[in-house]
C-alpha cells in the first residue's frame, strides 16, 4: 500500500530558515512529515542509526558548520542504503559553479533559497509534486535533476 | 444441552484471510482491519483464484476504481510517449478519451485528484523524460529528439525543457556525462 505521505528532511543551521521551512510545508496540499536537523552532523548521525525513518527528500543547506552539505551529499552517495533518498541543495549561493558541482556529486534538485515565503511555499510543492511522481511511477531517479 | 458462543468477528476474518492467503501460497503482511500488503505480485489469474476461494465467506478484494483508472491513464500516456509505433495524429486529450473510454473533463478531474498533478504536466514530464533518455543513450541530436518527440521545433523543445528542468539540455547532457566519469574513477 501506498503511504499518504512524504517524509521530509531538512539540514540547516540557521534557525528562520528551519522555520519558513517547516511552515512552509504546512501549508501546502501534499501530506508530509518535515524534521529538521541544525547541521551535517546531527543529520548523518542520526541518518546512519539503526531505526532511522529515511527521508523521501533530504534538503541540505552548503554552508554548515562542523560538517557541510557537500560533504554530507558525498557520504550519502556512497552508501547504498540511501539510494532511493532524493537530495535537494537548499543554499543561498547562486553559482553555477556549486550548482554544477553539487548535480556532478549526485544532487537530484537544487533550489536557491528565495527570498518571499510565497515563491518558497510554490518551489517546495513543485519539488514534492515531481518527486511524488518519480516515486509513484518508478522513474529513473539518475536522470532526475532539478533546478530553481 | 445448549451452549452459547460468544464471536469476536475481526479474529474470525482475520484467521480465515489469513487462512486463505497461506492456502494460495500468497506472501503477504496484515496492515490493519481490511487490509493487507502482498509481498509478491499478482498474476490476473492468482487473483481470480484468490477471489474463487473468498467467495464461500462472501469476502470480497475491494478494487479502488480511480487508482485503477488512473494507472490507465498513465500507461496510455506513457505508451502515447515512448512506443514508436504509437503514432498520434489526434490531440492527447481526444486520443485519451477515445482510448479509455470517459470523456477528457472527467479524465482530467479525476487525474488532478489522485495524483496532485495534472494530466498536461505529466504528458510534458514523461516527454521530457523520454527526451533525457534519448540525449544519454543514443547521442542524438536535439533536432532529432524534437522531431521524433513532435515538437514543432528545437526552439520549442529546449524552451520545455529549460521550464520543466530548470536546465539547458546541453547543461543536463554535461552534467550526466561528468557524473559517470565520476563514478568510475570512485569504482576504479
């Protein structure tokens, strides 16, 4: 049976980001569970423990301290129990440079952060619409690649 | 003598689906009252077994009717995509309503219900999709992929899959091939 929802998951160390987020997940039509983590490493500790609930979508923010998004994407690539996770870059930089790099690494989405709660609410529910539709119709998730 | 029973009627079905299920070598898991995940694919025909021997117990598979629609509609489409031997002169939305039966308003409603997306959208995202596979496996050029995907023009291609994607189909078909260059120097 289909599950009714989607498992979100957020990393970022600023905290009103954490907060447009999850508020933002609130408010749209998709049913979903969103937990956030404050940086890298809380996140792949708790992604690595045995009963951890896999995210349907990760979103990583770069910059992070202790541990970055980057490094947390190439950790996450590497290990086959995380296959069928999507990851979505979630950062303030623009360059083409990172966003190039981050797909070449594996990132299936990558989002520049917006600046209005409403562009934000209208990114994250077209990001979880396409990722439902990957999902529910077992397309092939290395092609998938996304950009905001 | 007269003896009085008293029947906990959830057990009772429980047992007996659970019964039945072992009966027909079924692998499956009990998710709740009523339901019941099958660990293995169904044939048509194991199905209609299955069903054949819940009968006695008028116990009845509940197929949900819109799910099943749906499927169908989404195999149409994606066999309207990528089987070159679909040729669609009609529009999308006469040939769906023609193929399946329904009228396309009624298609469309219930696509948009079920799948939080509309039947349009997943036409231009199976396209696309199809248009990635085309760029990766076989090298072709975008003039050839837009002719064989019935775009008026490359112009109108790219300019989809620039809104679909976010990204060029040139950006897309760099990034995959720097991927796998990647993978290989991880797995060498």
């Amino acid at each position: 049976m289909q599950e009714d929802y989607i498992n979100i998951t957020l990393a970022d160390d600023d905290e009103d980001d954490r907060l447009f987020f999850t508020d933002a997940f609130d408010e749209i039509k998709i049913t979903t569970r969103v937990s956030t983590f404050n940086d890298g490493v809380y996140l792949m500790d708790y992604l690595n423990s045995e009963d951890a609930l896999l995210p349907n979508v990760l979103f990583l923010d770069l910059n992070m301290p202790r541990k970055s998004g980057l490094e947390c994407l190439k950790e996450i690539k590497q290990n086959p129990k995380f296959k069928d996770i999507a990851i979505t870059i979630y950062s303030t930089s623009a360059s083409e440079e990172d966003i190039e790099n981050t797909f070449v690494q594996g990132a299936n989405i990558y989002i520049k952060k917006p600046s209005d709660f409403k562009t934000l609410k209208k990114v994250l529910s077209e990001v979880v619409t396409i990722n439902w539709q990957y999902h529910t119709n077992s397309m092939n998730k290395e092609n998938f690649l996304l950009r905001f | 003598m007269t003896l009085f029973f008293k029947f906990d009627f959830n057990s009772i079905c429980q047992i007996v689906l659970q019964q039945i299920l072992t009966d027909n070598n079924i692998k499956y898991k009990i998710v709740g009252f009523g339901e019941v995940e099958v660990l293995e694919k169904l044939s048509k025909d194991k199905l209609s077994q299955l069903q054949t021997a819940l009968d006695q117990y008028q116990i009845e598979i509940v197929e949900n009717q819109k799910s099943i629609l749906v499927q169908k509609i989404k195999d149409t489409i994606t066999d309207m995509v990528f089987n070159e031997d679909t040729i669609v002169n009609v529009k999308s939305s006469v040939y769906l309503a023609e193929a399946l039966g329904h009228s396309y308003g009624y298609l469309s409603n219930l696509f948009s219900e079920v799948t939080y997306t509309s039947i349009e959208n997943f036409i231009i995202l199976q396209k696309i999709e199809f248009a990635k596979q085309l760029i990766i496996k076989q090298n072709l050029s975008l003039t050839e992929i837009a002719f064989r995907l019935n775009y008026s023009s490359v112009a109108h291609l790219s300019t989809q899959f620039k809104n679909t994607t976010g990204i060029t189909p040139s950006a897309f078909q760099r990034i995959i091939a720097k991927r796998r260059e990647l993978n290989q120097q991880n797995t060498n």
